[in-house]
C-alpha cells in the first residue's frame, strides 16, 4: 500500500479530534500501523508535509500512536523502503506559504479547495503512481473528492461512519 496521508489521520489517531467517535480513532490508529510494517508513504522532498505534521504532533514526550508516527516519519523519510519523496513545485515561489503548486489539478470545480491541504493533492499528482489520500475527520475534502477522482487522485475516507453522522448533521441544519 502506498498512500498519502494526511495530517488529519494521525491527529485523529492521537484522540485528538472532537469529532472524530472511538471507531473513528481505532481506524486511524490502524491505518498507521499498516504504514509503519508495510506500506509506504509519499512526502514531498521539501518537508512541507513533514513540517505540517511537526506543527501538530510531536516527536518526543509521551507519544500518542499519531506522534509515534510523526517519529517514524522523522525517522524513515529518507528510507525509499518506506518512504517515497516527489517533487511538487510552487507557482509562485516567493510566496512564503507555498499554498499553489503546478501539480494541483487546474480544475474551477476546485477553486474553494482549502490551500493549505493542496500540497498532499500535489504529492498525489506528482508520483507516477497517483496514491490514494488517506482522510480521517477533515470533512471539507467531501465536496470535493469527484473532481479529484476525475483528476487521478482518489480521496479515502477511513471514517465512513462519523462522515456519513456530519453529511445527515449538515441537512438537518
């Protein structure tokens, strides 16, 4: 398996989400462990990724199963029997958060895509493989996983039960 992650994941497998239930956790914490012993994982070669996770896990103390897996990370990036880095490249490389990339699918349909999560649809464009994006409890992605589809990039959301509970939650509002 190899896939991308996102930082939701690993969060959520901390406990660390308020809407993500229990099941939704076990998911998580399960997904991880299959990285950690067989699968791989993409990374852009720039530490984008890697510096999102370092702002919202941590590496040392008492580590949660999603900081164990910030350390993991730290530890194998280099690792090509686990780790796989592609290039992604900024439109504008001036610009310090480094929000647009070449990569990311030209598309209107995904205009509203929040900027700071484009970088892990640009890893998933840029690697010959197109791998799929692991998504816990960031529901934003919803909206947009056809037009993703329809660009290469699927979107796997490991917690069907809490989306299906925030979809019906959203109608009734």
């Amino acid at each position: 398996m190899i896939v991308v992650i996102d930082t939701n994941v690993p969060i959520v497998a901390n406990g660390d989400s308020e809407q993500a239930s229990p099941a939704c956790v076990l998911v998580c914490v399960e997904c991880i462990r299959q990285i950690r012993t067989q699968g791989r994982l993409v990374l852009d070669d720039r530490w984008r990724i890697v510096r999102e996770y370092m702002k919202n896990l941590q590496s040392s103390g008492q580590p949660g199963v999603g900081d164990a897996f910030l350390k993991w990370v730290l530890t194998n990036q280099a690792n090509p029997n686990r780790c796989e880095l592609v290039t992604i490249t900024p439109v504008d490389p001036a610009d310090p958060n480094e929000t647009d990339f070449r990569e990311f699918p030209a598309d209107p349909d995904l205009a509203g895509f929040d900027p700071a999560d484009r970088k892990f649809v640009a890893v998933a464009c840029a690697h010959p493989d197109h791998p799929s994006i692991l998504q816990a409890a960031d529901f934003k992605w919803w909206n947009f996983q056809d037009t993703l589809l329809a660009h290469g990039v699927e979107v796997r959301f490991v917690c069907e039960d809490d989306l299906q509970r925030w979809i019906n939650e959203q109608k009734q509002d």
